[in-house]
C-alpha cells in the first residue's frame, strides 16, 4: 500500500484487509500522515496487526 495519510486511508484499509484475511504490505517510506507522531503511531498499529507488512522501496525493487 502507498499513499498519503497513513493515520487514516492506509490504516483503516489495512485493517479492512486485514478483517478480511489479506496479507498486505505497507511501503514506509511512500506513505505519510497527517503529522510526524499519527504516522509512526499508524504504522506501530499495522505492524502489531501483521508482523511483516511494513516494507520499504528497496524491499519491494529488490523483489522484482
């Protein structure tokens, strides 16, 4: 998942996916929040959710 607020489209989308037994994969560093502590907080959440869903460019480049 990429885009911008990541303290609320990409969080309550992952936890949709999620709810809904998606493996997902959040790019770090190509998302952003609303503020610097909602972000990190937003992404610790996901992280809690699903081990491994936080990735970064290189990650997802190097899987290509």
């Amino acid at each position: 998942m990429i885009g911008g607020l990541t303290d609320v489209c990409i969080h309550y989308t992952a936890v949709d996916a999620h709810q809904h037994d998606y493996y997902i994969k959040v790019v770090t560093d190509a998302v952003a929040g609303s503020c610097k502590e909602a972000h990190y907080a937003a992404l610790n959440a996901i992280k809690y959710m699903q081990k491994n869903a936080l990735v970064t460019t290189e990650e997802v480049e190097n899987l290509l």
